[in-house]
C-alpha cells in the first residue's frame, strides 16, 4: 500500500468519527437550549456535572449551578450585588458595616461573622440580651449564604473599624467547599493557591450577574460524552483519587486563607474565636476540621466544635463571653509533648477530658505506635495527630 493511499484512509478511519461527534454534539445542544419540551428530561443539570459526597453531604460544581439557571431550575440572584464580595445583605455598601453601627460607642464591640449566625437565628436573641449589651455592642456580619472566603475578606476590609473587637467566626465545615466555588445562585469571589495564600479572581465581578454568566458560561465539556456517561453507563460520581485531590487541595486553600487573616487580625488587636459547626462524620469531614483547627492552633486562636446542627443558645454565647472571651476546656491549646508526659502521673480529675485521652493513648505502646506512624505518614508532629485521636474521642463520646 502507498504512502498516498495509507493517509487516505487514516483520514478518513480518524475524521469520519470526529465529524459525526461533532454532528452529534451540535445535534444535543441545539435540543438542550432549544424549547422543544419533548427533550425537558434531558435538561438536568445532574447529567452534565460531576459531584461527589463527604461522608453524606453532596459537592457540586459552578458547572451544576449554571445549567441550573440556564434551565430555570434555579432562580438566578441579582439582589444588592457588590463588585468584591459578589453581594452584601444589609450592610453598608461603601464601609460593609451595619448602617446603624455608631463608631463613637464606648461599649467593646462584639463581631458576629459566618452565615451560621442568621441561619440559626442567634443574632436577634443576642440582640435582646440585656446582661450582653450593657458591656459589648453587637455588631452583625453575618450575610447570608456568605462562604469562608468571602467573610474573611469582608473582615479584611472591616477590621481597620473595628479595633479592640472580639470576633466570632462561625465555620460550617460541611460547607467549606464553597471555597471551590465561583457561581451558586449569582457569582462570587474565589481563590486560587498560592505559596503562602492565596490569590482573588474574577473581581471586580459585573454588577449584572446575567453579564456574568455570558462571560462565564457552563463549560462541562461534550454534552454527548456526559449524557452517554450518565444515562447508559449510570457513572455519575467523581473517581476517588479525583476526590481525594479536590478535598486535599480545599484543605490547603483554606489554611491559606485563614492562617494570613488570624495573623493579621491578631497584629492589629482583634481577638478572633472560631466556632466550628459540622454535621457530617467520616474521614473526610476530619480531614476539613482537623485542617481548620490546625492553621487555628498554629496561629494561637481558640477554636470550638459546635455539637452537630444544634447551633448555639443564647445562653451559651453569653457564658463564652463572661469566661473571659474564651471557650471551654476543649478548645484550649494543646500542651507540649514534654508536658503531657509529665502529667500522666496526675489524677485523671485534675485533667481536662481531652487530655485524659490524650494520656490514655500514651500509655498504650501499641495504641501510641499506631499514632506515631500515622503522624510520620502526614508530616504532622506527634502531639497534634496525639490531639487528633483524642478530640476524636472526646466528641465522639459527646454524640453518644
């Protein structure tokens, strides 16, 4: 056979092929974004998107919101947009401070940050709390739907305002993958990694979150290849090792996030505390506390788990503030390595619960041998994963 006559027909075995995908592929999205209703059970956004779960709870992509809007599943947002944050609540839209906020209030204010606050209605009952509000004025930022991202930046650019503040910041865990996330019902900031934080994109964003979506639209790849995968192969979750390296890489970037800004905060005389929520158990849901906890231990900020999904009392909040703005036991930094030695001889009444687990596993070759090898695996010091354990423990306990 010639040259002439094997190209020939390697052309046309390679480019019939190609040329019918590419037929078929305009073909479905002609269908997709048409208005024929005999094709409406193709318009799931589920079809077109990868997703995958944390020990319960589903992940998805900007790609899934979009299509969402785009097939009128999901109503698109437009309220107070806000070219930084992507939107604002009720806050000011020049100083990001609540309107009715008097810098001249001799009180020491009391900062609310995290979405968990208005979500589980504790702003108001604080609010109405006399025995608070005679020594601390309350200001609220808690913006709905707001991520961690975007509450650190609005305390980034509050902070200057609000000095001497202490500020509670609700982390709800099993939401921390909206740091992944540039569009949900309208757009918002996100962050790629850097070597020591992380870098802001998209901003200014557009006013007009329509603009937004023309520039940004849904990009899941062949619509004909997802379709095929989700109707005929029925493969509609993410790999593992696909997972593994989004959680890993989420961990990461929220160190890098938060580390900076508890840095920051503490250099300029704010006093931050970290509520924890989290609702989730699994390997996974640890993976994202421990990192969290992690970057709070390294940057000497106390840091609280919340019991799943039940939030916080109005009671409870005062109490954290009475103790001298700090939390209970649990939440306290962990002794040096020396130092918990030293302690295993103490009665266990003398020894906070966390560390009469930590003890526990101390004294336990085998248990501690176990504990020692899963530190060298991750590169953590010993006294943390020892930490690890025991808070895993303690909580534990605690759901029982």
């Amino acid at each position: 056979m010639s040259v002439r006559k094997f190209l020939t027909r390697s052309l046309l075995f390679i480019g019939i092929p190609l040329v019918c995908l590419a037929l078929g592929e305009w073909w479905l999205r002609s269908r997709l974004f048409g208005d024929d209703p005999a094709y409406a059970s193709w318009r799931d956004p589920d079809l077109y998107s990868w997703r995958y779960a944390v020990d319960g709870h589903t992940v998805r992509s900007d790609d899934h919101a979009k299509l969402a809007v785009r097939w009128g599943h999901l109503d698109l947002r437009r309220d107070r947009p806000h070219a930084l944050l992507g939107w604002h609540g009720d806050l000011d839209s020049l100083t990001l401070l609540p309107t009715d906020l008097d810098p001249k209030d001799p009180r020491s204010p009391l900062v609310l940050l995290g979405w968990g606050w208005e979500r589980h209605h504790v702003v108001d009952e604080l609010m109405r709390d006399t025995a608070l509000t005679r020594q601390h004025h309350v200001v609220d930022l808690s913006v709905d739907q707001f991520a961690l991202d975007q509450d650190l930046l609005l305390l980034e650019n509050t902070r200057a305002a609000l000095k001497g503040a202490t500020v509670f910041l609700w982390v709800d865990l099993d939401e921390l993958d909206r740091l992944h996330r540039s569009f949900m019902d309208r757009p918002k900031p996100w962050f790629t990694q850097d070597v020591y934080t992380g870098v802001i994109q998209d901003v200014p964003l557009p006013a007009d979150p329509q603009r937004y979506l023309a520039e940004h639209p849904a990009d899941p790849g062949l619509y004909a290849y997802h379709l095929f995968r989700s109707r005929v192969l029925q493969d509609t979750v993410m790999s593992v090792s696909a997972l593994e390296s989004r959680e890993r890489r989420l961990c990461e970037l929220a160190k890098k996030l938060l580390g900076p800004t508890l840095h920051a905060t503490a250099t300029e005389g704010l006093q931050v505390i970290v509520l924890l929520e989290q609702a989730t158990l699994g390997e996974l849901s640890d993976r994202r506390r421990w990192a969290v906890h992690d970057v709070c231990k390294n940057n000497a900020t106390t840091s609280h788990q919340l019991r799943p999904r039940l939030g916080l009392s109005i009671g409870q909040v005062a109490n954290m503030i009475a103790r001298e703005r700090t939390l209970d036991p649990l939440s306290s930094a962990v002794s040096p390595l020396d130092s918990l030695m030293s302690a295993l001889d103490m009665p266990n009444e003398r020894l906070t619960p966390l560390q009469q687990r930590m003890t526990t596993i101390l004294k336990d070759a085998n248990w501690l041998g176990l504990v020692r090898e899963k530190a060298r695996k991750e590169g953590v010091p010993l006294v943390i994963m020892l930490e690890r354990d025991a808070r895993y423990m303690v909580e534990h306990d605690q759901s029982d």
